[in-house]
C-alpha cells in the first residue's frame, strides 16, 4: 500500500523586501510516499536548500503548508517545531555541519540525547558498523576526513529513525570516490530499511540512482518524473 | 550530565581564554560588590565603636536625677543597662586655666566604669572611694602634675553663685562671681591617670576625677543617670517617649551613637559615606552588567551557529536556555565565591596595611577599624552578583533564539552588509593603503559587531573618567566642608627677641613650622565686582542677601621672616618684592570655604576672593567718631548695594536704645563722614592654607614681620604636627631651657577638631582609588574580551586575506587602523558623556559645598591614553594568534 509520509501545498518563500526581494520559493506543491528516493536537481539560486530548510522545519515558509505524516509541521509553536525536527527529520548538509567539541559518539546520538531518551546502543553499533566508522567513535570530527565526517552526520540523521532523511548536496564536498560510496550508503538505507529520502543535488548521476526526480528553476517545480 | 551541559562544558574549555577572562569578570565584579558592602558595614562598625570610645555606649542621659525618679525605666525589660555616677563635689587644685580652677570628683559605678568613656593611660583603676583617677589633661591644660600614688587632701565643696545657688559642671566657672561652700576636707589616693573624659563638657570648671561609688545609688540623691536601650533600631523612639521620667530635670541623647545604630528619628549620620556607596555600587553594577553582559554576547553569538545546528537536529528553546544558564551557573559556581574572598580579602589587605592611619585618623589611639563581615552581607554580594550573570546570560541567548536555524548556521544576520559611506575610505586608503580601506569596510559593514566593542570602550571611559570625577569632587567637599586651620597647635606669645631661636630648636622636632606676631589687624574691605570671582559673589549674596552693610573684611598679619622666606621660594616668589620698607606687599590667602547656615541647612562655599591679577585692595578706614558716638557699620548711602557711597555712621546709646534706624539698619539722622579708602598692595595670591592660616570668611593679608609697625612683639609658633600632646612637652622643654616661663593654657591644640574630617577624606580617597583601580581592571577585561571575539570572528576572513597573499605587515597595518577606528569612535561617544556625568556628579557634590567646575583632566588624559593602549595590546594578542592559523584549516573548518 503506497502511503503519503509528506505532502507540500503552495509552499512560498520571499527573502528581503522591497526591490531587494528574492522569491527562493514560488508556489511549490507535491507529495512523497513512504520509502520514495527523490533527487533535487535545479541550477544554482534555484531554490533547492531553501525547500530543504522549509521541509525540515529549520526555516519557517513565507505562505504555504508542509505536512509530515499528515500533520501540519508549522502549525506548532517552537517547541513541538523542534520536537518535529528531532523525531521526524534528519538532516544532512554539504559542510557536515558536525559539532567541533562532540566526538563521533556524541555527534551522532545527539538528537537522541536531545531527546532525553536512551541511545539504542544495538542500533547505534549497527550504524556505525554500516557506516565504517567503527572503533572511531572517540574521534573528534577534526580528527576524521571529510568522507568520515559526512558519515557522521548520516549516522546522526538516521540515529532517530526519522521519518524523511533529507541531504542538502551530501556529495558537494567529496571526491568521486567518497561521493559514490556516500550514495551507495544513502541508497542501501532506502533499499534495506525503507528510509524516505529526499537528495538536492547537481551530479546528473547521483540523481540518475534515485527513484524520482523534481527539477526546479527559479522557485518552480518545473518537472516531476519518477524513473524507477 | 545531559548532553547539552557537556556541550556547553567543552564549548567552554575550547574558549579557554574567553571563558576565562569572563571568569575574571565574574571575580571582580562580586569581589567589588563584597568589597563595597564590607567596607560600609566596617566604616559604620568602626564609626560607632569609635563613638562609644569616645562617648560612652549609653543612648539617654538623665540630668541630675534620683532613683526613685527613674524607676519605671529601670524596671523596663528593655533597659540594656542604667549607670549611675554620683556628684562628690569640687575642690580648688591650682590650676594655670583661669576658667578651670577646680578638680572635681565624680562616683561612678561598676556599670559607668564599663560602659562610658574611661580610658586609663597609666597606673590603675580606682578600687574604692579613697582611690581616685585623674585626667590627663590636669596637667596638659591646666599644668598641675600629680604623681601616681600621691595622696592628696582635698577641701570638697559646693559651687555656689550669689546669682544662680548652686552650680554643676554644665555651667562655666562664674570669673568672680562664685565661691566652694560647705568644704569638708577628704583624702584620697591618685592611682591612676586616663585620657580626658568625653563626659566633661568643654567649659566645665573642673578636671574631672573619678572614684568608685560606695554602695547602691541610694532613692534621694543625685545622679547623672546613663541609660542603654536594647535594640534601639526598635525599642528607641517608643521607650523614650514612654519614659518621660528620665527627662525630669533634663536630659540629653546620645544622638551621635543612636544615628550610628540606625534610630531613624535622628536622620543618617554620614550621608557622605552613604551617598559614596550608593553611586560607587551603581558604578560598579554598571561596569559589571557590562563586562559580564558583553562576555555572554559574545560566547552567545560565537555559538549561535551551534545553537542553530543543535536546533536544526531538534534541540528546544528551553534546552538552549538551560545550556546558557547552566554556562552562568558554572562561570558564577567558580567566580562567585573567588570574587567574595578576594573583595573581603583586600578590604581586609587594605585595613591592615592601613592599620596605623585608621588608629591615627578616626580616633585617638582607642579607637580602630576592623573587618567586619557578616555572611548576609557576603549573601547579599553574591546574589548582586549573581542576578548579574543571569540577566547578561539571559539576554543574548533570547536573541540569539529569536532567528530561524538556518539562520544562525548561516550568521546570515551578520552578513547583511551595507553600502559605505563617503569620503573616510580614501583618507583610510591613504593613510593605510588597502589595507586600511579593507578594515574601514569591515567596520562599516559590520557596524553591530563593532558597536559592542566600542560602547564597552566608551562605558569604560565613562565610568573611569566619572569615579575619578566623583573621587575628585568628594574629596574637595570632604576637604571643604572642614574648614581646619593651617596649624595643628600653637603656643601664644614667645618674646619676640627669643623667637628665632625657639623656632629653629623647634624644627628640628621636624614638623612645619611659622610664626606671626601676636597682634594682628582687622580691617573693612571694598571689594568692587570687578576684581571679585563669580563663586565669592554667589557666596556673599547667600551670605548676606541685599543687605547694604559692607561685610567684606580682611585680615592682616605678620609672619616671621624666616617662614615668609620659605613661603616665598616655596611658591616661587620674588622675594625683594616683599620686604621693601617703603612699599609694603601681602600675600594674600585667597580662598576660602565657609558654610552658610539657614533655619534648617548648612551649605558650604568654596571660593577665591579675588579674580587672578588683581594687585590691590582697598582697605575701608573710618574717621574717629565724633564726641559722644561711636562708629555704629559702614554702608552704601542709597537704598541697594552699590548705590551712593561708603559711608561711615554712627550712632550713641541714645539712639540704639530709640531706634532711629531705617528699614536699611543704619542709623537716622545722625553723623555721618564718608571712609577713607587705603590701598593694600598684593604682591602674590596662594590658594591654599599656609601653615598657621586661620579659617574664615575674610581674606587674609600676610607681610613679613619686619613690615610690622605695632608695639606688641610677641610671636605665636604654629606648627602642623603628628603627635600633638607629644610635640606640647617637646616645646615646653625646649621653652623652658630657654628660660621663658611655659603656660600650658597658651597651647591651642586644633587636632582634635580636625580628627574626623581628615579620617574622612583618607577614607574617601583610599577606596576611590581602589574602586578605580577595580573600575579599570573590569573595563580592561571588558576591551579585551570584545577586541578579541572580533577578530577571532573573522577568523574565516583573515585566513582567506592571507591565502590571497596579504602580508603579516599588512595585517598589522589592517589591525592599527582598527585600533584607531575602536579608539577614536569610543572616546567621541565615551568623553562628552563622560563630562556630562562628571558634571551630574558635580551637582550631586555641590549640594554639600558650593566650588566651580572643574574636569578630572589627568583621570580623562590616563583614559584617552589607556583605551588606545588597551585596544592596541588586545588586538596585539588576538591577531598573534590568528597569525599561527594555518589559513587553510581555519577556511575548512568555518564552513557551513
Ligand atoms: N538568507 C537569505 N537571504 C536572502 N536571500 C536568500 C537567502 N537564502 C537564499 N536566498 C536567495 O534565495 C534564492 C534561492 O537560494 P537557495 O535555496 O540557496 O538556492 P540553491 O540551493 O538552489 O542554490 C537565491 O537567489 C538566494 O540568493
Ligand atoms: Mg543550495
């Protein structure tokens, strides 16, 4: 049975005032399924990382509705907002974005941590296993390369089970080699595990091993296609 | 520990030296608030334990009164004590003061022996009622030496005045008109000598012995009754107004000490000292919530972009919150009490190494300053302190919260950059190259982050350039309000030809030393407006209103060759200008601070007379009265001040007694004769009291005495000296080996009087500097802790200035600017607001004594001077760091 895990409704997004206003987002609707795979793809300035932000909950939409799971995400005040972001969504950025004094460990079971609930020491052994990142977990991310790190932080985006895992350009900083393994895992964890992912990218080829492919240009959806 | 307070321990620890100097700023601030609140509760400790050396413990005292009189107060639970002390009588003992001719003996009990002033000096305390104490100042004043252990026989008596009957020590001896009756002769036993009595009123006729009282206090005798009430803050106002009993036959309070212990009817004893700790706590409650707030700023948005991730993966506001406040609570669990033992340790430091000055400068001998600290008050600092933390902690984290996530992972906030203005960025691009420029831009583009850093500069400037105004200004009214003479101690009358001699023997004792001539001149003065200051015109008009009296005087006196000699070259003077015969100079003594007395204020003035420049005076003579009159004032003809001329009047007993005289106050229709005017040269002004200057709303003229054309030659030796009752009996010596008979009456000792005020001022002056001091050191921290953040925010931005090939000296050069930019900016916005507050200051101060206005100039020099130094070594620091940057790393690691 196919079910709706997000659904999107006119999403607008103005940045600036004035003459100096941008429109990142210009009326974006559609939805995604339960264990979908869905690339991004778009030219720079097209508004990719500005839908990403808008899914998950770090940035507040100008008009227009994003519901997870069938519940209106930014319906919440700050709080539940937060909650939503802990439970629901794992974020995965260019930069890593890990946190420079939290070790391996620390980084990734931090939303857990955040959550007041206790690591699920099985599944934490399991990511790391499944990430390569074991025997590491006492490693600052300054101690680890950029492919490692970039681990981390999918481990810390998967740690939660969340229902979407959304990656803003995962691979932007990687070479090829670290860039395909990187894929490689993101598209074992939607195969094994039936994780709903959502990829921005720009490498034709990265987008090609997804399921379904939204194009985007200057704030607009401008085609949808599923190609597996 | 959850997660987000380790997080916030390591952000911490990675951020050593910003956690650290915000530690710092945590220490000094508490370290100030403890210092404060120690020094208050120590100054009014000492102040009252000072009174009741002085005074006495007592809070009444009951006149001559008996027992059964003051029974229902004795029978008061809350009557702390009652000390009795019995009249015996007065008998002549031979002494030199011609208005203290008697010793008189007074009984005291145990109680009065405990509990009012008795301060043995040697031998020991009476035991019985043969045994007596005797006063020091038997001897210092009245010349009669007793020697321990020497029995005397006294004819006890009754003073008895034809006019008034019987008369007690309250009342001055009647010269003449009062005689001892009912004499009995007693014997008793000097055992021991103590300091003279606090309980002896000034002009009391007798030395006051004291023996012990034989017995209870009987129902029907006279006593003076002492009375401590427990808890006065309390039981005080009720207990006196219920006990009208004890003011039977008069009475007196102790008002002094019940100030001191917070009896509210009697108003606040040293506003001085309470006003000078309110404005330093908010001074320091200033500078503190700055430094502290400002350190927090900064750690809040050094984080912000940690704050935003943790968010993004779903950290709440309140778990946000909680990490800052836990950031206090450590910062404050180290600081706090660091801060307390370091603000009561230099109080203690400071009262110590200040021991001998306390001792000296509050009281005589008896009396000290301890550290008093009571954990309340330790509380009280701490949770100032505290409370501070939390409000600088709170505030930027609020901020921080209020932009989305992404927001503050990006710092996009920061990134906002404006268009620059105009014409700075070529003269910075001149000056500094492209380096200037590029800083110019950073500072305009980023305008906030700079403001932090520069307000923190200008608060400092503010609060160092108003505590050194403050300082200023306290002391100067501290200074004025007392209106000490220039001498410690005179001796009236040394023969004129055996002057030089005593007076170089004297100074060898190694004190200062002048003479004057015994005689000196009193004399009336016009002073027109244009040769007056504006402050002696404000204070002659308090003074005297519209009257058209002529109330202006001066002074002259003669002083000793040799100490005019060394006034002269002390203050630079040519000194052939002063001892022509033919032309005579003063000196002229041309300030002065005199209070104003209205029904119910005293205001001090503090002014010069006469306007920089003026070379003379005119001197007001009026002509001999004609036969049957006498000279009545001298005054203006017409009907205001100013109008007409200087006219002498006169005016007989007839006329006074009739009242012929008009609405003016001269008198009506009777001789007149216009004044004879003589000019006065001036050949120098001094604006301080030379040693041996008296203290008076007149101006003082001084010559040398070989100017003096009078008959009187005896000389008067004033001297500044430490040890007063020391230097008496050195003089004394050194007289009498010269062979000149020695009247201790002639010794004036003006110590005692100038005791508290000098006290005062020390006090002032010790703690305002210590608060300075403090004061600076929180505003260093404060320029240190933004200076650095600015650049360490830049990191990013320096490492790619360097990948692209800037030099270390252009780096420098960069940062110089910077520094100039930080220094120039603050110091325009901190000095005029710093002179403003200084002026409010002024105002404060002026209340209490009326001066012009002057800037603390050195205290704004040292602050110019400072914040550019401050800056420069701040900015030194911070960019040395950046400088071991691998540029490539800091590039890595600051990316988003
Ligand atoms: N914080 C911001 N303020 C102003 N404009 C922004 C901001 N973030 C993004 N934009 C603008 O919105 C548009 C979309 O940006 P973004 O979503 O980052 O594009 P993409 O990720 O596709 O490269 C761009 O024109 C960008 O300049
Ligand atoms: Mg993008």
């Amino acid at each position: 049975m196919k079910m709706e895990i997000l659904r999107v409704e006119n999403l607008t997004k103005i940045y600036g005032k004035g003459e100096n206003e941008v429109r990142a987002l210009n009326g974006v609707s559609f939805s995604v399924e339960k264990g979908d795979f869905v690339a991004i793809v778009g030219p720079s300035g097209s508004g990719k990382s500005t839908l990403l932000h808008t899914l998950g909950g770090v940035d507040r939409p100008t008009s227009g509705k994003v519901f997870v799971n069938g519940r209106d995400v930014y319906a919440g005040n700050d709080e539940q907002i937060a909650i939503f972001r802990r439970r629901d969504v794992g974020l995965i950025y260019q930069f890593y974005n890990l946190i420079p004094v939290l070790n391996v460990r620390e980084n990734m079971t931090l939303p857990v941590l955040l959550d007041g609930r206790k690591v699920n020491e099985e599944r934490l052994s399991e990511l790391l296993r499944v990430l390569d990142l074991t025997g590491r977990e006492k490693h600052l991310p300054n101690q680890l390369s950029g492919g490692q790190q970039q681990r981390v932080s999918i481990g810390r985006a998967l740690m939660n089970s969340p229902s979407i895992v959304l990656a803003d350009e995962p691979t932007g900083n990687l070479d090829s080699k670290n860039s395909q393994e990187i894929v490689n895992l993101l598209k074992m964890f939607n195969r094994e595990y039936g994780q709903t992912l959502i990829v921005i990218t720009h490498d034709e080829s990265i987008a090609l091993q997804a399921k379904r492919i939204i194009a985007i240009e200057d704030g607009r959806i401008t085609r949808d296609e599923r190609i597996r | 520990m959850s997660i987000m307070n380790l997080l916030t321990r390591r952000t911490m620890g990675m951020n050593r030296v910003r956690t650290i100097v915000t530690i710092i700023g945590i220490i000094l601030s508490t370290a100030m608030f403890t210092a404060v609140i120690t020094i208050c509760t120590s100054l009014y400790g000492a102040l009252r334990e000072g009174e009741i050396a002085q005074s006495g413990s007592f809070h009444i005292h009951a006149f001559s009164t008996n027992r059964e009189t003051v029974a229902p107060a004795l029978e008061d639970g809350r009557t702390e004590y009652a000390a009795f002390a019995k009249d015996v009588g007065y008998a002549v003992i031979g002494s030199e003061n011609p208005n203290k001719p008697y010793l008189f003996i007074l009984a005291a009990d145990e109680t009065f022996m405990r509990e009012m002033p008795v301060h043995l000096t040697s031998g020991r305390m009476p035991e019985n009622s043969t045994e007596v104490l005797i006063p020091d100042h038997l001897y210092m004043n009245g010349g009669v030496d007793i020697p321990l252990g020497e029995t005397l026989t006294l004819d006890l008596g009754e003073r008895t005045s034809a006019e008034f009957g019987s008369l007690w020590q309250n009342i001055g001896y009647q010269v003449g008109a009062e005689e001892l009756t009912d004499t009995v002769p007693v014997r008793c036993t000097v055992v021991g000598k103590y300091a003279r009595p606090d309980f002896e009123p000034y002009s009391a006729p007798g030395y006051t012995a004291l023996t012990v009282m034989d017995g209870e206090p009987d129902a029907d005798s006279a006593y003076e009754v002492f009375i401590r009430v427990k808890n006065p803050r309390k039981n005080y106002v009720g207990y006196s107004e219920e006990h009208t009993e004890l003011y039977a036959f008069g009475s007196e309070d102790h008002s002094g000490l019940l100030q001191l212990e917070g009896v509210t009817r009697y108003g606040n004893i040293s506003a001085a000292i309470t006003n000078f700790a309110i404005i330093l706590s908010v001074l320091i409650f200033a500078g503190s919530v700055c430094l502290i707030y400002s350190a927090f700023s900064i750690s809040v948005s050094e984080r912000t972009k940690q704050f935003g991730l943790l968010s993004s993966v779903g950290a709440t506001h309140k778990q946000i919150r909680r990490s800052v406040l836990y950031e206090a609570c450590a910062l404050s669990a180290i600081g706090i009490p660091v801060g307390a033992a370091a603000g009561v340790g230099g109080i203690a430091l400071t009262l110590y190494l200040l021991r001998g000055k306390f001792g000296d400068l509050l009281g005589s001998s008896y009396m000290s300053m301890h550290l008093a600290v009571t954990p309340a008050c330790i509380l009280l600092a701490a949770a100032i302190a505290f409370v501070t933390v939390l409000v600088s902690a709170w505030i930027p984290s609020v901020r921080a919260m209020r932009i989305s996530p992404i927001e503050a992972i990006r710092q996009s906030r920061d990134i906002k950059a404006k268009e620059s203005g105009t014409g700075r960025p070529r003269l910075a691009a001149k000056l500094f190259g492209a380096e200037g420029l590029l800083a110019d831009k950073y500072y305009s583009r980023s305008r906030k982050k700079y403001r932090a850093t520069i307000i923190s500069l200008a608060m400092s400037v503010i609060l160092f350039v108003a505590a050194s105004g403050f300082c200023l200004y306290m002391t100067r009214s501290a200074a004025s309000v007392d209106n000490r003479p220039g001498f410690d101690l005179y001796y009236e009358g040394v023969p004129a030809d055996e002057f030089a001699r005593i007076r170089s023997a004297a100074a060898a004792e190694g004190d200062e030393f002048a003479g004057y001539s015994v005689d000196f001149d009193h004399v009336m003065l016009y002073l027109p407006d244009e040769s007056t200051t504006p402050e002696y015109r404000k204070y002659y008009s308090a003074a005297y209103g519209d009257s058209v009296m002529l109330n202006a005087y001066a002074q002259i006196r003669w002083m000793d060759d040799e100490s005019f000699r060394e006034l002269i070259k002390t203050n630079g003077l040519d000194e052939a200008a002063f001892f022509d015969p033919e032309h005579p100079r003063a000196i002229a003594l041309n300030h002065a601070s005199v209070p104003v007395y209205s029904p119910d204020t005293r205001e001090n003035y503090v002014f010069n007379f006469l306007k920089s420049g003026v070379t003379s005076v005119s001197a007001v003579r009026v002509p001999a009265a004609p036969e049957g009159y006498e000279e009545d004032c001298v005054a203006w003809s017409g009907s205001v001040y100013g109008e007409g001329e200087i006219t002498a009047y006169y005016s007989n007993d007839y006329a006074r007694m009739n009242t012929l005289y008009d609405e003016m106050g001269r008198p009506k229709g009777l001789p007149t004769a216009p004044v004879i005017f003589e000019e006065c040269e001036i050949g120098a002004m001094l604006e301080y009291m030379p040693v041996g200057a008296f203290p008076g709303s007149y101006l003082s003229l001084i010559y040398p005495v070989s100017q003096y054309r009078g008959e009187n030659t005896d000389m008067s030796l004033f001297l500044r000296c430490g040890d007063t009752l020391g230097t008496i009996a050195a003089l004394t010596g050194i007289m009498e080996d010269a062979g000149i008979t020695v009247e201790q009456n002639r010794f004036f000792d003006a110590t005692e009087s100038a005791r508290q005020m000098t006290s005062i001022i020390t006090i002032i002056k010790v703690f305002s500097y210590g608060f300075i001091t403090l004061i600076s050191l929180i505003s260093v921290a404060n320029v240190f802790n933004t200076v650095t953040t600015n650049v360490a925010l830049r990191r990013r931005d320096y490492a790619m200035l360097r990948s692209m090939g800037m030099t270390a000296r252009g780096m420098n050069r960069m940062s110089n600017f910077e520094c100039l930019i930080y220094g120039s900016r603050s110091l325009l916005i901190g000095l005029p607001i710093a002179v403003g507050v200084t002026y409010l200051v002024h105002l404060a101060a002026d209340g209490a004594a009326h001066m012009s206005f002057t800037l603390p100039w050195a205290a704004m020099a040292i602050a110019v001077v400072s914040v550019f130094l401050v800056v420069f070594i701040s900015m030194l620091y911070s960019t040395g760091k950046l400088k071991k940057d691998n540029p490539i790393d800091a590039l890595k690691n600051e990316n988003v």
